[in-house]
C-alpha cells in the first residue's frame, strides 16, 4: 500500500502513543524508528512492544554484560551459535548462563527503561518497518502499559519533565563531602557504587552504560546522593545539547575530594501506520 492511499483510509496518529495503539489494535509486528534526541527503535510483535533500543539508555545486552551477569566470552559464544540473533533469548535459557525468569526481569527492566528515556525528549518523526530480530524475553506489553509505567517513573522522581531531561544530560560532580569517610560510612553499596564512577566528567547516562543499570534507577539513586549533599549536578559552559565524550568504565578507586507518559507531540508523519486512539525497578 503505498503512503498516499495510507493517508486517504487514516489520519496519521498524533503522538507515539496513538501509533502503538493502532498497532496493538491491529496486532502488527513491525520496528518503529524515531527519529530525535536520543531516538530509538521500537520492536512490536502482534502488536505488543517486546523491546526498544535507544542511546538514551542501555538495553538488556549492555545491561547483561556491564553488571556482570554474562561474560564477553559466553555471550560471543551465543551469538555465533544464531546468526540472526533471532532466538538468543532461548540459547541464553538453553545453555543455562541465565534463569528465564532472570532474564525476563531484565528485558522487562530495560524495555520501560528505553521507553523513560526516550519520553524525556520529543521525536522528530518516525518510520513504521518490517520487524528485525531483537533479543527481548517474555510476551511483551501493550501500549498503555508503557505509558503508565513511564507516568508513574516521572512522579517518583517528582521534577517537570524537562529539568528530569536536562538532569539526564548535565554532568555529576562529587562535592567535597563525598572524600569524607563518615559522609559514606553508611551508604548502601549499590549507592556506594555509584557515588565512585561519579567523576565530574559522567553524565547520568554515561553512569547507567558504565554501571550497566537502568537511567531511571541512576536518576532516582543521584537524587538520593545529592540530598545528602554527596554529589551536584553541573552543566560546563558552552555545552549545553552536546553530547558528553566522557568514558563509560567506572572508576576504579572513590572520588577524591572536589574543591509523563511516552511524547505527545504531533510529528511529520512518514511510512505506513494505522489509525488508532490516544493511549499514555528500582533496580536496573
């Protein structure tokens, strides 16, 4: 069907949310690619959202290897074994490297976590496709259960979504408290962890893909850094919407002391979509 009989039978959907429920409705699998800061792709299988990849956040892959759950090795090992990537949820189960239900966790983990990441900015557009392989476990979610669980992440971090955008981009510094031994004495390790990768160069993304944790998670453990008064945020001069070069291994050694809902905007519509409604862990 081309775009122009598209066009003539529906009206494009206004927002993300309005697309993935034509989507549902019609139970389509297809990639969703938007175009934007930081963009992403989204994979649909009968019309449920079972995964998305954006440079916003790290995906399930990142998060497997970069938390230490799966070595290089073994997770090089089980892609050569499908060279279209299509069942490496299976094979990771399969060669007992992780539990099902582990794994599900962390696809569903990393699924709402894209989804938070990618709400924090408006898309420039999108592409509807044919559907690629996509590591996810599980049978994914429907389309207002994406934007309920995006809602609720805005709420809990209790900012307008904008300061939560530029607070996701703006670099972390220790503050001199962060060098006492009894400021920390009593930090959880997970808080521990993060406050020694923050080195005043790291931005709350650049912290969850070196962490391997879920940007939300970052975002919400900061805020309990900066309470008490462990770490700031500062934005350098002349770098505001650039993109931080800051490298994403932690850090070996602590700090030394320093002196709602998935867009909505109505974007150019391009490629083939349905007519459709509108539809809106702590731990990563």
């Amino acid at each position: 069907m081309s775009r122009n009989d598209d066009a003539e039978k529906s009206p494009a959907p206004r927002n993300l949310p309005s697309l993935l429920s034509g989507l549902h409705a019609q139970r389509r699998s297809c990639t969703v690619s938007v175009t934007g800061s930081p963009g992403g792709t989204l994979h649909v299988r009968d019309g449920l959202v079972v995964a998305m990849e954006t440079p916003g956040a790290p995906g399930a892959e990142a998060i497997l290897l970069k938390s230490g759950r799966l070595t290089e090795e073994a997770w090089t090992a089980v892609r050569a074994t499908d060279s279209t990537h299509e069942h490496l949820a299976q094979e990771l189960v399969a060669t007992g490297l992780i539990g099902a239900g582990e794994l599900e966790v962390v696809s569903l983990g990393a699924l709402f976590d894209a989804a938070f990441a990618l709400s924090l900015n408006r898309p420039t557009d999108w592409e509807v496709g044919d559907p690629v392989p996509v590591l996810y476990a599980g049978g994914g979610v429907p389309p207002e259960r994406l934007v309920a669980e995006t809602t609720r992440r805005f709420g809990m971090l209790e900012k307008e979504p904008g300061t939560i955008a530029r607070s996701a981009r703006d670099r972390v510094h220790p503050t001199p408290s962060a060098g006492l031994p009894e400021s920390t004495a009593r930090l959880s390790p997970r808080h521990l962890d993060l406050l020694t990768a923050v080195d005043g160069r790291r931005t709350p993304r650049d912290l969850a893909f070196s962490l391997g944790r879920g940007l939300f998670a970052v975002l919400l453990d900061l805020r309990h850094l900066i309470g008490l008064r462990l770490v700031e945020y500062t934005t350098p001069p002349g770098a505001a919407g650039r993109p931080s070069t800051a490298p994403r291994t932690p850090a070996a050694a602590p700090p030394a002391p320093a002196t709602t809902g998935l867009p909505r905007r109505l974007p150019r519509r391009t490629g083939s979509q349905p007519a459709s409604p509108d539809s809106s862990e702590h731990r990563a």
